[in-house]
C-alpha cells in the first residue's frame, strides 16, 4: 500500500493480495480516522458482497474469481473495535455481467486505487460506527448517545 495526502484528499494505491477493508483501516495509524470514499477502481478476487433484508440480515454472495472494481464508495469512522469502513462497490466479471453491493472483503488482484477524502477533527470526531440494534447492521452516528 502507498498513499499521498494532499490536504483533505487521499490517494490510496493497493497492491496484490492487499484485502481492501482492511488495507483502508490502517490509514489509522497515519492520523486518519475519518473519511469518505468518494471513488475506487481497479481489479480484485475473492469478492463478497451482499445486501441487508427487510429482517435485517445480509445476504452474501462470494465471488472467487478476478473481477473489475468499476466503482466504491462509502466512509471510515471508528468503531468500537477500532477503524470501520462501510463500502460499496459496482463490479464486472470478465462477461462484462455486474453485481454491486455491500462490500465484505475484497482481495487486490492487480491494482486498487481509491480516493478519500478526510473529515476534519471537528467533524470527524462527532462520527463512530456501531451496531444499530439486535440485527447485523452498522449504523454511522454523529454523537456519543
């Protein structure tokens, strides 16, 4: 993984076998714990993606294949157990047929280059990101309750 930083906007650059999630999450380390993921493209297997319910439950799907990442958007903000990142993704596989979704791991077939751009102290500390109720879903929120 390499970045620049250009004020509030970070170009992230990941590498084979990098796993996207987690590969955004050690921006932690660097100062950055609050951004969003305005863009992401490039080529990644082992792809799980899914949608929440009407019950609140994920339906997942994996993908072992290579696909192209066409589009990702979403955001990090801490969580209670560290860095949490939310993201979805537009995806082709090589019949050009799409799938999109929330994304659960990605693994860096080739190349990932994705854009952040990152909240101000100000703004970002008002952020975590938390189970919302007895479901599955994570929910962002803007202050401590």
């Amino acid at each position: 993984m390499e970045f620049t930083r250009v004020d509030d906007d970070v170009l992230l650059r990941l590498d084979p076998g990098e796993e996207i999630h987690e590969s955004i999450q050690r921006l932690n380390v660097n100062g950055i714990t609050s951004a969003v993921i305005t863009s992401g493209i490039g080529r990644c297997h082992d792809v799980e993606i899914g949608y929440l319910n009407s019950q609140r439950i994920y339906q997942k799907v994996l993908h072992h294949d290579s696909m192209e990442l066409l589009s990702t958007q979403g955001n990090l903000a801490p969580g209670p157990d560290g860095p949490f990142t939310h993201l979805h993704v537009v995806l082709a596989d090589d019949e050009h047929v799409v799938h999109g979704g929330h994304l659960f791991r990605a693994t860096v077939s080739v190349t990932a280059e994705i854009h952040l751009r990152v909240l101000s102290r100000d703004l970002g500390s008002d952020m975590i990101c938390r189970v919302a109720d007895e479901s599955e879903f994570v929910q962002l929120r803007f202050k401590e309750e």
